[in-house]
C-alpha cells in the first residue's frame, strides 16, 4: 500500500471513527466533497494547508497529519508522535489529547532549557531518590561489622 493510500485510509477512518459523512466533512475543511474523496482514496495528495484544514476539522492535531503525510520527519527519539498516529486501540479525541499534552512537555521543557544547550536524547527518566538516610540493612557509615570482636 503507498504513502497516498495510507493517508487517505486514515483520514476516512478518522472520519468514520468521528461520525462525520465525507460531504460534512468537506464542508468543516473547506475543500470540495470530489477533492476529499479523491484523498480518501489515495489519488490526489493534499497539500499542507489542506492537510491542517482537514485535520482541525476531524481535531487532529497538525503534526500527526503532517507524520501521516510524510511531510514531517520524526524528530523525537522514541517516535512518540508517529507511535501515537498509529495505535488503532485508540480514537481521534485520544489521540489529539495526547499529542497536546506530549507536545506542551516538549515546549515546557525548551522554555526552561538554556538558549546554547542541545537536547538531551537520553531516555532515561529515573529521579534521583537518593537521601542523606541510609537504606534499611545498609552499614552506617564508619561502622564496620567486621570490626567487631
């Protein structure tokens, strides 16, 4: 199956997932009900701005269209956008809802980073819990068992 046709399939599983007929959904996006289903069906790709129309009007976010057209590449190391577009175990709203809040993290995390570092591409995100308390069973420091007679 080619980029075109995995595009249009989803949008028109989208679309049905929504409860939205191709006629209102041209009508949400702005484009012609022939237009639509020539996507639907692989035979015309769409351009960026009617891939954002056609995305805000079944409230999917930009970049997941954008991912599904191919138009935009992943650029975040475990592909969280591009694995979230492609779970079928959830629906457009789910998909929308954690596409914004991974996306507010994102820009969260820019804002608070400073202007001359780069990015980590760590996956690790354990907290330190360390403490001044030693763990339960752990020699004091300076105590020493063997040390005893």
């Amino acid at each position: 199956m080619s980029a075109l046709s995995d595009l249009g399939e989803f949008i028109r599983e989208q679309r049905r997932n929504a409860q939205i007929s191709l006629r209102q959904l041209s009508q949400l996006a702005g484009v012609s009900n022939p237009y639509l289903s020539q996507i639907e069906r692989g035979l015309r790709k769409p351009s960026a701005e009617v891939l954002q129309q056609i995305g805000n009007a079944l409230r999917i976010s930009t970049p997941v269209m954008y991912l599904r057209a191919g138009l935009l590449e992943v650029i975040d190391s475990n592909g969280v956008l591009a694995a979230i577009a492609a779970d079928d175990d959830l629906n457009h709203r789910q998909k929308q809802v954690l596409v914004e809040i991974y996306e507010t993290f994102r820009r969260e995390n820019t804002a608070a980073r400073p202007a001359n570092t780069e990015p980590s591409n760590s996956t690790d995100t354990s907290t330190d819990t360390s403490t001044d308390t030693p763990e339960p069973g752990a020699d004091s420091p300076g105590h020493h068992p063997a040390e005893e007679s």
